[in-house]
C-alpha cells in the first residue's frame, strides 16, 4: 500500500497529522475511519454475493411438466 512512502514519510504523515488535529481528535478519527472502510468492505461484498447469486440463479433451466404427467404416478405396465 506504501510502496512509494518510506518509514521517514509515514512518520512525517503522522507528525502532520497530530499537530494539524491534536492528540485528542485523532483516535477518533480513527476509529471513524475503521468503521468507514468496514461498511465499505461489507457493501462491496454484498455486491459480490448478489452478483454471483444472480449467474448462479440465469444458469439454472426451469423444467415444465404437463399436467398428466403429475397426475399419472403409476409405473407403465
């Protein structure tokens, strides 16, 4: 994810960032953010599911029997 960002620039990020909101802000945008990417998470899997669930529901094939074949439950003599 940081690939480009070496241990001297995510310090320096975190540097910004406590001074810009204070001690006391940033836990809570923390957790604001936590609970921002789990709902994110949560939707693009809800996505997924539906999505497999509708191609497993178009390669089903519905079969139609007539009506004397559900009345007629003997075996053929």
């Amino acid at each position: 994810m940081f690939n480009g960002i070496g241990v001297t620039g995510i310090i320096l990020i975190v540097l910004v960032a406590l001074l810009l909101f204070g001690p006391n802000k940033l836990p809570e945008l923390g957790r604001a953010f936590g609970r921002t990417l789990k709902e994110f998470k949560a939707g693009a899997k809800d996505l997924m599911d539906d999505d497999d669930r509708e191609r497993r529901d178009a390669s089903r094939i519905e079969v139609n029997r007539d009506k004397e074949d559900k009345n007629d439950k003997r075996l053929p003599e």
